[in-house]
C-alpha cells in the first residue's frame, strides 16, 4: 500500500449517501470500505487502495430497516444487477451477496461465489476504475432514483 491517503471510489461515496438517505435508520455494523488486515493478507481486493490511494468497494450491512423487517437487501441487489445488465448503469464491476456474486461475466446473471465470506450480513459492491471521479447519482428506484 502507497503513502497516499486512501479515498473512495466517487460512485461509492454517492451509492452509499444515497443508500443512507432511503434508509436513515440503517444498520451499519457490516459497512466498511478500506482493508482490514484480513483483506491485506489476502493480497487482493478493491478494498485495498491502489497505488494512487483509490478503493473501489463498498459493503454495506444488509439489515436497512435497524433490526426489523422486510430484509430487502437482495432486492436492491437485484435491482442494481438489473440496472447494470440494461446499461442502464455502468460503474458496477460486481455485486456479491448471500453467497452468489454477479457481474458482466455472465451478463449479470447471478453465481454461486466461492470466496471464504459467503457475505450473507452485508452486500458487497465493487465499482470499475472509471467510477473513481463518477458521483453521478444513481437512478435505482429504492434509492430515490426513477
């Protein structure tokens, strides 16, 4: 890891500004967005900052209603893999949650995921490089977008 300071990916700041503004009472146990010392052994992940300090992931904690139901993390998945497999969104790069990741690999169609966490108390969402400076809104609909 460089000297730089680690920074977000912009499409992350505003994916997750946009996810607390729907969901104000949110948990956030399970966020995080720069490398704990697992992730650093593992010697690979957008967690980790680049050489210029970017991380390009997000996990956000799957429980948007503090504790109560509906558990409609999955539904929001869906609609972001949705919006990424019509174009309709571009700065995704991969989705992971409840033990199945998705991206443009199989045109967005969901996967088995093999990796040690299964990420079943948080989704985990990857964004490309060319997201770094992109803080467009997102136009997902359970996010306040059309």
């Amino acid at each position: 890891m460089s000297n730089i300071k680690p920074r977000l990916s912009k499409a992350a700041v505003q994916f997750r500004e946009q996810l607390d503004d729907s969901f104000p009472s949110r948990g956030r146990r399970s966020d995080g967005w720069i490398a704990d010392a697992r992730h650093m052994r593992a010697g690979k992940s957008d967690h980790i900052p680049d050489a210029q300090g970017w991380v390009r992931a997000f996990d956000a904690s799957r429980d948007l209603f503090e504790g109560s139901e509906p558990d409609i993390m999955g539904d929001l998945c869906d609609q972001l893999r949705i919006a990424c497999k019509s174009k309709q969104e571009k700065r995704i790069a991969y989705i992971i949650f409840e033990g199945r990741i998705c991206s443009r690999i199989l045109n967005w169609k969901w996967r088995p995921y093999s990796g040690a966490n299964k990420h079943t108390k948080h989704a985990h969402f990857s964004f490309k490089k060319e997201a770094d400076n992109d803080g467009a809104f997102f136009q997902i609909s359970m996010l306040g977008g059309e």
